[in-house]
C-alpha cells in the first residue's frame, strides 16, 4: 500500500509538531503502524460506530473487505499523529507561550485534537450552562446541581484567590474564555428565560418575599432583580435592545446589570475582609477576572454608561416624555401622580431615593475600569484596552462633579484599595494586570480638591508596574500595598509597554505638582518613584518637571529637611531636584553646590544605578549639554570637572559594552585628544569579536565626517571581514555601506583600494553589487579625491587586465555565471523577462574583460545546451543573444 505524504504545508506543519514533541521529552522513538487497525483519516477515535470498521459500516464493510475491494483505508497524516500527541502532552496554552511561531495548519490541528474526544468527556463538560470568570454563574438561578460539579467548585477556589497560575489540564478545554466559547453561547442566546422577561417588561418587577430568601440570585436585598450572566453578553443584549428600538427595555435591562455589579462588588469585598490575614500572608494571587470588560470587543461598560448617560441627559433636558412608560404591563402596581414630572416618573420607576441616571453611569465606569483584569495578549488588543480606557475616561470628564457624585468616586476609592485581587488598585495584584495609571491620574485629580488623603492614597497604590519587577518581595508585611504576584514564567510581550510607562510618568509628575510645597508629601512621591519607575528616561524627565515646578516658588520651606536627607539624595536624579524642590528660589545659590557635587557623584557611581547605554545616552550626554550648563549657572571650573566625570564614564561603559556604547563615547571625549584615542582604540579592540559590520560601518562613517578618513578606511576594512553577502540579496541594507567603502578606498589611493578588493571579493557573492562596484572604480582615478593624492598616483586610470581590478572583474563575471544558474533552477515563465535583462547586465560585464565577447558567446551556448528543455526561455535568449 503506497502511502501519500501529503502537501508541503502539511510536511512543514508536521516538522513543526515534532519539533514540540521533541523538546518536551527527548527518548528513542518506539517502532509503531502510521494507522492502527480500524482508523483511518476519515474515521478518528471516537467516531466509530459501534462494530464498525473504517471505510464501511457493519456487515457491508466487513465483506467488502473480504471481497477484496478496491478501496484502500488511508493512514493519519503525519501532521495528524504529530497534532493529536502534543494536545494528549501539552496544554495548548503552554504550546503558545513557548513557540512565538507556529505554522496556522499547526494550531488548526492542535486546537483540534486538545477538544474533548470521548462522550464521557463530552457529557461531563457541557453540562454547566456557560462556563467562565467570577460574574458568570446561571441565568435563572436554577443552578443548585450544577455546584457540585469539579468544575464549579474549581471556578469557586480561582474567584477566592486560592488558586495560583491557573492553566489547562491535559487535552481538555480551557478556563480561559475562548473563540470556540463566545461562538457556542452565541448560538445557544435566547430571550425565553422568564426572569429576562420580567426584567426589561416590567417597571415594577420586584421581589417583596426577598427577607425570607437571602441567597438568591434572582433580587438583591432591596427587592430589586439581578440578572447574573457573562456581563459582556449581557451588555449586548443591551445594545441590541437599544438599537432595534426598545429603549426602555434597554433602560430595565441596564439597571439590573448595574445592580448585579454592584453586589458582586459588596461580596467580593466581604469575601476578602473575611480571608484578608491568610491572602496577605500568601503574598501571591491569581487573576480573578479571566476576561476584562474595558478593551472587550463588546465595550459592555461603554454600552450600560451610554444607555443611562443617555437617559440621564434626557431627564435634564424633559425629553423623557417621549418615552412612553406607561403602557408597560407591569406599571399599574403604582401609578404616578399626575402633577410628578416625567423626569421624576422615569427616576421613580427605576432609582432608589438620591441617585440619577448619570450617577449610576459614572459608578457603572469606575467599576469596569478599576476592575483588576489580565493584559491580553497581541498588539491589537492591548491597545484596544488603552484606547477604550481613554474614551471611557474622556466622557467621564465631561460629566460636572457635585456633591452626589464626590459621594459615589469616595465610596469606589475606598473599595477599590480594600477590594484585594478583586481591584487593580487593591492590596493584592496579579503580575500581568492592566496597569491603573491613566484611572489612577483621573481619579486623583478628581479627588484631590475633596479629599486630598484619598487622592494620594489612590495615586501611589496605582504606581506599581509589577510586570518589570523581577522578583517579589518577602516578608514584608508593614506596606501591603507592595505586595505583588511574581509568576516564574517568561516577560509578556506587552507591545504598549512604553505608552504604560509613559502614563506612570505622567502620574508621578502630576503628583510632584500637586506635592508642591509639602515636604512630607514630596518626600513620599519621590520614594514611590525611586521605587516603582524603571526608566532612566523617564527618571530624568520626572527631575526636569521638577525643577519647572521649583522656579514657580515664591517660598522657602523647611531646609532642616533638606540636611536631614543630604545623604540620601546624591543617590539619583530626583534627589537634585528634590533640592530644587526644597529650597525656592531664596535658596538657589546655596543649593548649586550640591547639585553640581550630586551630579558628580552619579556619575561616579553609574554602575550601581543605570545600564551603560542609560549612562552615556542620558547620563553623561545631558550633563554635558548646554542647557545643563545654562540652567544649573556653572562656571568653566565646574564645567571642567563634571566633563571630566562624563568622559570616564563613557569610557568604562564602552569597555563594558562596545557595541552599544562606543559611538556616544566617542561622541562625548571629541574635544579631549587622550580621551578620543582611547575610545577609539577600544573600538579596534572590540571590533574582531565584539562588534558587528553595521555598528562597524556607523562609526566609520562618523570618522569620516570628523576627519579622519584613515581611521575610518581602517575600520571599513574591519567591517568587511564580518560581512557576507549572498548572490540574491542586491536589496541587502549593507550594499550602500559596502559602495561606501569602496569608495573610501578609492579616494585615498591605489594601495588603499588594492587592499579591501580582496574582502570586497570574499564577502560579496551578489553580480549586481560587484558590477557596480568595478564600474565605480573604472570612472575615476584613485586617489584624487585624498590631499596627499599627487605623490602617491601617476593621474592615470587603473586597467582593468591587471590587479587589483583583474581579480574584481573576474569575480564579478563568476558571479554573474553562479547568480544566472541558480536563476534557472526555479525560474516559472512570469521572470522570463526580468531574466533577459539579467542576461544583457551581465554581456556589459563581459565586454569589459580583454576576451570577454568570446566568454559571453561560449556561456550563452552552455545555457542553450544545458536548458534545452525551457524551449520558449531559449528561443527568448536566441532572439536578444544570437
């Protein structure tokens, strides 16, 4: 039986399979059949019908087997073998995580085969209603069975924060809501449950025996319907309520969510008080929320903030008499009066006493964004996230702050640092949370004027960026609030982690303004953003913003503060502004001094505090920078030194790390001449091993356009030894430095050019680039471009018969000869042209040695005798050729 291999993709797919497989266990593969008795690719495991073979179905398959049949039982594909091993081994998770590129037929197969296969399995796992995070439990309260189940009570254990890195078992479906889940539940949506339709029908639709059942699901403890589903889909609900023209129901619907939210909120914030002491101890917790609701595609939180904000507007401006409530069958339990307003009616029907529609909206958004949620994964959905907390944010800021609403932002500040794993702002946080820097920002300036405590209280808790944290901290229970999860498992890819670190920033530096003037509260800042901001970037923009700050002070605070913690500020960036801070403008020059000494002193010890391209890039490079100069008032004796400390460091960090560092140390020692020939010697020391040809060439080129073309021709030379380009690569980004140093070469003169037209033979494989290269050198005579040209040529070109433009040309040509037969092994019709024209770049190439019409003549015919079969791509070579 001859057995089909399939298609390249399926070949590579499989590969690829194997490659996981074999990284996972490495042992001796055991002798088995490619497809066991039974089971062929139309027929896996599971599929059978009962006493039936593959390729028939009980008694006729069996005698068409018997009778000798034609048909033959096709084996599993090798991609299929491969697939269905990995899902019985790896959880597809960890197969994501660990391999960023996986072939699409791969993970086809794979998501294939990791779904459950048996009916047992089947059974057990559809038997709860929608599976998922802590707010998705059953939509009618007729749930009690299905508690029992393993997978219930692990739902439970994960909402509790008892469970850490949570992540599949074996072959079987996820936590983790996927692709595959939103699609069944959206096939299973219906409006039948009788609840739902209570809810959005009924105004008065409420619970008055309520006292004597406190656990249910279905009322709070006001008497007022819940409705308990995957918020998200219920959120769309809403919307689709909205946009076919049911607003009130919308409206119904909306309210009962929000009060859904709002009592989940009270019971986390029970369940946590009741096991505070146990979680801290623990230190570590798990996400709670597996899906957020702020960046989902379903945008649920803009949608119930839309809706009442909508209503709420509408109440403001009377137009709530369009909206015809009193026909609802369930509004004659009470009448409203006539003389009430219509605003009145609609707030009657739906509020408790003191809330409004708006207010209810603005409570709906700060719950969904400080929500504690995981960072998704991808590009696209991490800055969906960002996008759809701006907007949020931004309607948010349209709303005017009274009394009523400074009530509600209180009360969800203080749940949001009491809330633990159930708020990004709480006690506890998962490692890979969305950061709550931008909300925090909001938050803080809206309650700074109110309650300025809370507001900073608010502010430093959101600084944390446990993602860039490598290990957590230990036993160090007097600041909760420092207590991360530490997961050991690889960094995110977290694409928008620059514009997160851009809002921490931010954060930071609104903090520092509204500090200003209180030694207390600067001091508690500035260590908050020693502890929490990894960027030296960042750092030094934080100490520009407050210097800024310092010259709008018209007062001199308390400099026993400033002596108090004179130690301690030397030890980075903040602690010269901090200074800054302290002392007003009275002060200034008693504070010069120990800025320039603190300056000093950070450099000296740049090791402890900053990589080696922080220390030149920022460090150094800004110290030396005019405007430091200007700003700080330093006269030529500081000046002097502080250069001095520059150009060290950059030194030491060029000898640390060459390659990232030699150009700014260069750079930075120009205008000292044993500093610059030290950076330069180091460079050629580091240039056989610890430098590649781009960095090579870079600062080559700086040579050049400071003068030095020697140097730089030396370190061309250097860079081409590290180079090799291919036959195909006439597109390489290298082709522009590899002319540019042939030209160097040529301009200082023929033992120059002589020298580097080996490396240029030896590293250079492409036709294209050497052709152009050896016309270059044919145009011009060597050397008149260098000063010291008339002494070193005769004014004459160089012959292209004799070295060193003899070995270039004959290089060329076997170049050309390489290029056109790998060409033609792979060549399809549409590049028949193209081809052509390679052909006639080539003949100029010929022509240009001594014999070269007969070589061209003789490599047309060994291409007409050698790819006699491509008759039409021939008959194209006889007709441009001869």
């Amino acid at each position: 039986m001859s057995v089909d291999d399939g298609d390249d993709d399926d070949d590579e797919a499989a590969v690829s399979c194997g490659a996981i497989m074999a990284e996972r266990v490495q042992q001796p593969p055991a002798k088995r059949l490619c497809c066991r008795p039974g089971y062929g690719s139309t027929c896996r495991q599971g599929q059978r019908a009962a006493g039936a073979m593959c390729g028939g179905s009980g008694a006729g398959g069996s005698a068409s087997t018997q009778g000798g049949s034609s048909k033959t039982q096709n084996p599993e594909s090798l991609l299929d073998i491969a697939a269905r091993k990995v899902a019985e081994k790896w959880p597809f998770q960890r197969v994501e995580e660990r391999f960023e590129r996986i072939p699409e037929p791969v993970q086809r197969r794979i998501v294939y085969w990791s779904f459950p296969r048996s009916e047992r399995e089947i059974c057990m796992y559809s038997s709860f209603n929608t599976g998922g995070g802590g707010e998705e439990i059953g939509s009618s309260g007729e749930s009690g069975d299905e508690t029992r189940l393993p997978f219930r009570r692990g739902i439970a254990l994960l909402e509790s924060g008892c469970v850490d890195n949570v992540l599949q078992v074996d072959s079987l479906t996820r936590p983790h809501r996927t692709v595959f889940t939103r699609a069944i539940e959206a096939c299973d949506l219906h409006w039948q449950d009788s609840h739902l339709q209570h809810i959005i029908t009924e105004d008065r639709y409420t619970s008055y025996c309520y006292h004597d059942n406190l656990d249910s699901s279905l009322f709070d403890a006001r008497g007022w319907p819940l409705w308990h589903e995957h918020v998200p889909t219920a959120c769309a609900r809403v919307d689709a309520l909205r946009s076919h023209g049911y607003p009130k129901e919308a409206l119904r619907l909306a309210i009962a969510i929000v009060n859904t939210l709002r009592r989940q909120q009270q019971k986390q914030m029970e369940f946590f008080r009741t096991h505070k002491k146990e979680l801290l101890h623990k230190g570590i917790t798990s996400v709670t929320n597996l899906e957020g609701w702020v960046g989902h595609p379903l945008d649920p939180i803009g949608t119930l903030f839309s809706t009442l904000m909508e209503m709420g507007w509408a109440s403001e401006d009377g137009a709530t008499a369009l909206l015809d409530f009193s026909g609802s069958p369930g509004s004659g339990r009470r009448t409203t009066e006539p003389s009430v307003s219509p605003a009145a009616a609609v707030a009657q029907r739906f509020l408790e006493d003191g809330e409004s529609f708006v207010s209810l909206a603005v409570e709906t958004a700060l719950i969904g964004l400080g929500q504690q949620r995981v960072m998704p994964d991808g590009l696209y959905a991490q800055e969906k996230v960002c996008r759809n907390e701006e907007q949020l944010l931004a309607r948010l800021q349209e709303v005017d702050l009274d009394d009523t609403l400074v009530k509600i932002f209180r009360k969800q500040a203080a749940f949001l640092l009491e809330a633990g794993p159930y708020s990004g702002l709480g006690e506890l946080l998962y490692r890979e949370s969305v950061p709550m820097h931008t909300f925090a920002k909001y938050l803080f300036t809206s309650l700074l004027p109110h309650d300025a405590e809370l507001a900073y209280k608010i502010a430093l808790r959101a600084m944390r960026l446990p993602v860039l944290e490598s290990t957590a901290p230990s036993g160090d229970l007097s600041r909760p609030h420092h207590i991360v999860s530490v997961v050991p498992n690889r960094l995110p890819r977290w694409f928008t982690l620059s514009h997160i670190e851009t809002q921490q920033c931010e954060l930071a530096s609104t903090m520092l303004t509204a500090a200003k003037g209180d030694a207390r509260k600067l001091e508690t800042v500035l260590e908050s953003i020693q502890k929490n901001i990894h960027s030296a970037s960042h750092i030094f923009k934080l100490a520009q913003d407050a210097f800024k700050i310092a010259t709008l002070m018209d007062s001199l605070p308390d400099i026993t503060l400033l002596k108090a913690n004179r130690g301690k500020l030397h030890e980075t960036f903040l602690n010269v502004d901090f200074r800054e801070l302290s002392a007003g403008m009275t002060g200034r020059a008693v504070i010069m001094e120990d800025c320039v000494f603190a300056l000093d002193s950070i450099m000296q010890s740049w090791f402890t505090l900053f990589t080696p391209t922080e220390a030149t890039s920022v460090v150094a490079s800004t110290v030396m920078s005019n405007s430091t100069i200007v700003r700080l008032h330093l006269d030529c004796h500081q000046q002097e030194n502080l250069a001095n400390s520059a150009r060290t460091l950059a030194l030491q960090c060029a000898m640390k790390d060459p390659q990232n560092c030699a150009l700014s140390a260069l750079t930075l020692c120009e205008k000292d001449h044993i500093a610059f020939e030290t950076a330069y010697q180091i460079v050629l020391d580091a240039a056989a091993t610890g430098m590649n040809y781009t960095q090579l060439f870079t600062i080559a080129r700086y040579m050049e356009h400071r003068g030095y073309p020697m140097r730089a021709y030396k370190l061309a030379t250097l860079a081409m030894t590290h180079l090799n380009l291919s036959y195909n690569q006439d597109t390489h980004p290298a082709i522009n430095d590899v002319l540019w140093a042939c030209a160097l070469s040529h301009s200082l003169g023929k033992n120059e050019l002589a020298s580097v037209i080996p490396l240029v033979v030896k590293s250079v494989k492409c036709a294209t680039v050497l052709s152009d290269i050896l016309r270059r050198c044919t145009l011009t005579t060597p050397g008149l471009v260098a000063l010291h040209s008339r002494s070193r040529n005769s004014g004459k070109l160089m012959p292209l018969d004799k070295a060193p433009l003899r070995q270039l040309l004959d290089a060329t040509i076997g170049a050309y000869i390489n290029t056109t037969h790998s060409r033609l092994t792979h060549i399809s019709p549409r590049h028949y042209s193209e081809f052509i024209e390679f052909l006639s770049k080539a003949r100029e190439t010929f022509l240009m040695a001594h014999d070269g019409h007969i070589q061209f003549t003789q490599f047309i015919d060994n291409l007409k005798q050698i790819y006699k079969g491509k008759k039409k791509l021939m008959m194209l070579v006889r007709e441009r050729f001869g």
